[in-house]
C-alpha cells in the first residue's frame, strides 16, 4: 500500500534554530520518524506475539 501526502513545509523563523525547515505532523498516521501507521505497528506485534508462543512449551 502507498500512501500520497502532499504536506506543507514550514519555516522556522529563529535563525539559531538547528532545523530550519519543518513538515507538518499527521496525526494518527505515523510517529516522527514512523515508518509504519498504529495500526500497522499493533498487527506487527500481534503477529510477532503470536509466532513467539507462550515460551513454556518444551521440546
């Protein structure tokens, strides 16, 4: 799935500021930095617990 977002940048008006440009945040789509939605991260977890198993089982 690809999904197209068209953000604004802003600009910070400090001239100190270490990051002078900025995007604006989605929120509920991803974290900063996020590579994947809430919702993607819970079925990764999900599906991570699940093959994990409960860890009591021996062989």
């Amino acid at each position: 799935m690809v999904i197209e977002l068209r953000l604004r940048r802003l600009v910070c008006i400090n001239l100190e500021c270490a990051r002078q440009t900025f995007h604006e945040q989605v929120p509920g789509l991803a974290g900063r930095y996020g590579r994947r939605t809430p919702g993607a991260t819970a079925l990764v977890i999900a599906c991570a617990l699940a093959l994990a198993g409960s860890g009591t089982t021996t062989h």
